[in-house]
C-alpha cells in the first residue's frame, strides 16, 4: 500500500510540477499560431510581434532572480500561488487590449509571474531528488512539459479558425487560476523550515550570486542559456518561416509545430535512460557536437533551393537534442546546488530566458527566411560546445 501510495504521489508530483514549469513557455506557445493575426490587428511587424516574445522572456528571467532566493527563504509554495494568481489575471487583460506597445508591457508582466513556475518547479525537485534519480526525474518532468508545446500550438490554431485571438488569453488566464489551486491543495512544501536561508533577502541574494563566479557552475550556466536561445531561435521564427516563408496553412503549422514538440518530449528522456550507461558530462559533449554539426548543415541548405521538408527534417533533430540537453545541463548544476537550490535555478533561468529574448527579434530580422534561425542556431550550439569544455578544463584546475 505505501509503495502504491509513493507512485502514485510522485506521478501527481510529475504532472503537476511538470504543469507548473511549463506555464512560462505555454504563454508563448499557445499563441504562435494567431501572430500573423494579431500583426494585422495591431497594424504592426513581424519583429515587434516577436518583441512580445521577447518582453515575456526578459519577464521570466528578472522575476527568477527575486522568487529563487525568496523561496530558499521563505519556502516554495506561497511564491508559486501568488505567481499563478497574477498571471491569471494579467492574462485576462490582455484580452482587452488594442496596442501593441500595451501588449509588450503585458507581456513583460505576464512572464514576471509565470517566472514561479519555473524557478520553484526545479527547486522543488532539488528539494526532493539528487544524482541519477535527480537526472531521471528533470527527464520525466521535461517530458511532461514538453507535452505543452505538442498540444497548445493545436490548440491556438484551431481557436483562431473559430474565435478570435482574445480567446487565448482568457484560456491562459483560466490556466493560471487552476494551477494556483492546483498548489494550494496539491503540493507540500518540500523546503523544511529546519533547512530555510536565514539574514534577510539580501543574503539570498549574496548566496545565489556567489554561484556565478564558481568555476564549476559559470559555464554550465551559459551553456544552458545558449541551449535555451537555440530553441527559442526556432520557436519565434517558425510561425514565420513555415507559414509565410512556406506557405503553410496556421492549422498544417501547429501540426509541425506539435510534432517537433513531441521531438523535445522525446530528447528529454533520453539522459534518464542512458544515465546508467554515460556520464551527464560524455552525453552533454557529444550531444552538442551534434546539435553544431546539425546547425552547419541547416546553413548549407540556403545555397540550394529552399525545401521545407529538408528543413523540418533538420530542425525535428536539433530539437531532440536540444531537449536532451536541456535535461542535462539543467541537472548537472542542481545537482551541485545543496542550501540554495532555488538561487541556483533563479541563475539557470536567467540564463536561459535573457539568451531566448535576445534570440527572438534577432531571428526576425531577415523576415519569413531561415536564414537569421539557421544562423543562430549554429553560434548558440557551438558557443555551448565551447562553455562546457571551458567547464571541464576549471573542474581539474
């Protein structure tokens, strides 16, 4: 009975957590498919729609660095609740709104909350698991987040062919509200009093900067940033690229889009199975060397004429390794985190969201081409490439 008991409290653990950390890229996700739309509706183009990516982005970066240190404080749960009530509600505004430069502003505010999500999402985990199963578990949890970016483009896209952009908001907002109930009455807190920062939000602070300047952490967390803008080179510019650039139909995109959504799904569980078998650091090397050689190719498919299935097949691989290594260089550094796992996933999250919304408009550049994303793509892998052998080398040091 107990051990029927435990499975079943760590399948919920996983589906809510898993729920709960995808809420930031879902707010992206769920609304892909309607930005040709809302372009049109806002009079504007495609590089400031893309800076409402941006603007959500830079949101869930800042408002990390403030709910990490807050939660090695004050523990995971209270942050998490108050985060999904506000994005419920900012959500529902934006439904409202007829500017763009209201809805950047919106947007921003919107990541700010979705940021608990994500921060408290992995520091909850931390809390709970450490080495292989801690490795194991991010994998289950990546795979239910990426079950997101599967089901939410389809869902956008039909909305769109029925109802207008709006909805997705009020859809989002509904989202945020189950979530933060979801919390209230289905999670413990997982960061015992006994095991709380103490000295004031300051020392929290102190503490999670003190993270940046090891040498076993600095560039494992660049790296997982670079990974991060690799995915979110593809992600801004796909909507342009398949549908404008291609051709594609919103409702045949959010198919593709699902698709290599079931690619990240699939690439997240990868560590967790060849975990017995290879280091997290042989799999992280060897994965990268991939992801670049793959990127490459993507830049010589521009010399020749322009095929989409080409290209798909291409991206389809970049996105399982990318989830692959998501999972990987995520873990590697909680694993090292001991009294302020939730700084420590604030830093990973910074990282990873300021190298996404810088990303973002910079992709839009050359409009419904691949060229800026194939581009981006390649200086991203390689740049992790060359962190995590600068990692290696100030381990042995």
């Amino acid at each position: 009975m107990n051990s029927t008991h435990s499975r079943q409290r760590q399948i919920w653990l996983t589906l809510l957590l898993g729920t709960v950390s995808a809420t930031g890229p879902l707010a992206i996700d769920l609304y892909l498919p309607a930005l040709p739309q809302m372009k049109v509706q806002f009079a504007t183009n495609a590089s400031l729609m893309q800076l409402s990516i941006t603007a959500c982005l830079i949101g869930l970066a800042l408002c990390q660095l403030i709910a990490g240190p807050l939660s090695d404080q004050y523990g995971r749960r209270k942050p998490l609740i108050t985060g999904f009530i506000i994005f419920g509600l900012v959500s529902l505004a934006m439904a409202f709104i007829h500017s763009i430069g209201l809805l950047i502003g919106l947007r921003f505010i919107q990541g700010l909350a979705g940021a608990t999500g994500q921060v408290l999402a992995r520091a909850v985990a931390r809390d709970l698991f450490s080495g292989k199963k801690l490795t194991k578990f991010y994998a289950l949890l990546n795979t239910v987040n990426g079950v997101f970016p599967i089901i939410a483009p389809i869902i956008g896209g039909f909305m769109i062919r029925y109802v207008d952009w709006q909805a997705i908001f009020i859809l989002l907002a509904v989202i945020g509200w189950v979530i933060a109930l979801a919390v209230a009455f289905g999670l413990r807190e997982s960061l015992p009093v006994a095991d709380r920062q103490t000295g004031g939000f300051h020392t929290s602070l102190l503490s999670m900067g003190s993270l940046l300047i090891k040498p076993a952490f600095w560039p494992l967390i660049l790296a997982t940033g670079l990974v991060y803008g690799a995915l979110f080179s593809y992600i801004s510019a796909s909507t342009f690229v398949f549908q404008t650039g291609f051709g594609m139909a919103p409702q045949m995109f959010s198919l593709l889009y699902a698709f290599n959504g079931l690619g990240i799904v699939v690439g997240s569980n990868l560590p967790g199975q060849l975990a017995g078998r290879f280091s997290n650091r042989q799999q992280v090397t060897t994965l990268l060397t991939l992801a670049a050689l793959t990127s490459l190719i993507l830049i010589g498919s521009l010399l020749f004429p322009a095929n989409v299935w080409l290209v798909s097949g291409l991206i389809l691989i970049l996105v399982i390794l990318i989830g692959a290594l998501l999972t990987l260089t995520v873990t590697i550094i909680m694993d090292q985190a001991t009294s302020n796992a939730g700084g420590a996933s604030a830093v990973i999250g910074l990282s990873q969201n300021a190298c996404g919304g810088l990303a973002s408009p910079l992709v839009g550049l050359t409009g419904s081409s691949y060229a800026a994303m194939a581009v981006m793509l390649f200086i991203c892998n390689v740049g992790a490439l060359g962190l995590v052998k600068v990692q290696g080398k100030l381990a042995k040091a």
